[in-house]
C-alpha cells in the first residue's frame, strides 16, 4: 500500500518541497551574499522513487577564482548533511547575464516515515 502525501500544486508532494526548502536556506546561510539560490522548479521525474528534476536560479558575485560551478554543485553537497540526495546535471549560464546561473539536479528526497497509529 502506497502512503499519501499532500501535495503541492503540480503535483510534488509537500515534504519534498519542505526539504528543497530547507536545502535553500542551508545553501543561502552559508554561501550569501557572494551566491544566492532560489528554487525556480520541480518536476516529479519517478515519484515512486522520490525523484525529481530541480531547478534553481543562483545569483551573485560568486567567486571567480574558486570556479562557478563549484557554487552551484554545492548545493548537492549540502543536501547529504539533511538526507537528500542531488546530483548537478548541467550548468546554464542565462545569455547576457553575468551574475546568475541555474542549475539542474536530478534530487531523490526520501518519504517521510509512516504515521504509527495506536
């Protein structure tokens, strides 16, 4: 028997967002002002499995020495330390746009533990 989860409009289940959420904040306390990331999307990829595709808008100085996309694979690093796993697909660097670049991870977020009920 499958549990029901509530799910956002689109049809990605609430604790998903809450862990992407909580992800992004980590992300941001650590890494702003030089990067900031915003969640621009997330499409359910295997839903049985947990895994979605992620897309998220990173904005900044970043810091040029240390390599662009290491600011934006970070955000997969961060996700070990709260259970989610994320792997940095690609890069894009939006035309005409210096400061920003998005990142597509493919993200498996585990489902929540089943309610006990007495």
């Amino acid at each position: 028997m499958m549990a029901h989860h509530p799910t956002k409009p689109g049809g990605v289940p609430e604790h998903v967002v809450r862990a992407l959420t909580r992800l992004i904040n980590r992300y941001n306390r650590y890494h702003s002002p030089e990067a900031v990331a915003s969640l621009e999307r997330v499409e359910a990829l295997n839903p049985d499995d947990g895994l979605y595709l992620v897309r998220v808008r990173f904005k900044g100085s970043f810091c040029a020495t240390c390599g662009v996309r290491d600011w934006v694979e970070d955000l997969a690093y961060l996700g070990e330390s709260l259970g989610v796993e994320a792997k940095l697909e690609e890069v894009v660097e939006p035309e005409g746009v210096e400061d920003e670049r998005v990142g597509y991870f493919i993200v498996k977020v585990p489902s929540p533990a089943p309610e006990v009920r007495a």
